[in-house]
C-alpha cells in the first residue's frame, strides 16, 4: 500500500553492506565495550606504574663522621668531640684503660 521496494542483486549470495541494515544499539555497545576496555587498560597500567614507583628503592649513602656524637657502625666510639684521652679518641677508637658505650646513633660515653 504505497510502500517502495528495492531490490539489490546480490553476487555470490552477498549483499553489499550499503543494504545491510545497522543495528544502532549494538555499535553502541560495542563501541562503550572498547572504550571502557580501553579505560580499563589504563587505569591498570597507571596503577602499575604507582605500585613500581612506591616499591623502588631509595639508596642513600651513610655519612660517618667522627667527632659529631653519633656513633655509626664504623666508629668505636664517638663522644662528640675530637680529642684524644678523654676515652674516645680522636679517630673515633676506645682508648686503653676506658669502657665507652657502643649504642650505634647514640653518643658515647666513656
């Protein structure tokens, strides 16, 4: 009643896709699937570059100086100064005759 009709020849039993008709709703969704996925992707890979960053290690290199009253692991002793037969002397070494105390990054005292 009215209505047109178009016929397209196929060939080999295939229609060109200018005939074939579009379900809208489908690309639609397809086309949200792959955003998201591809959202997905990133906000994975960003959470990966954090998770590296927060597990890197920082070397940092010790400083021992004598005579600043930190004893570090490579000094004797350290009572904070630098002379000699106060019971530390000054290259951080326990003098004869003297006890010092050898908490490390404490001062000691002799």
């Amino acid at each position: 009643v009215g209505a047109n009709v178009v016929v397209t020849p196929s060939v080999d039993g295939v229609a060109p896709s200018s005939v074939v008709p579009v379900n809208t709703y489908l690309l639609a969704a397809r086309a949200a699937a792959a955003a998201q996925a591809q959202a997905d992707a990133a906000a994975a890979a960003a959470e990966a570059a954090a998770s590296a960053k927060a597990a890197s290690v920082v070397i940092v290199a010790v400083n021992h100086t004598c005579g600043d009253g930190v004893r570090g692991t490579v000094e004797a002793c350290d009572d904070g100064n630098r002379v000699d037969g106060d019971g530390c002397s000054r290259k951080c070494l326990v003098e004869s005759g003297f006890v010092c105390t050898g908490i490390v990054n404490q001062a000691s005292v002799c």
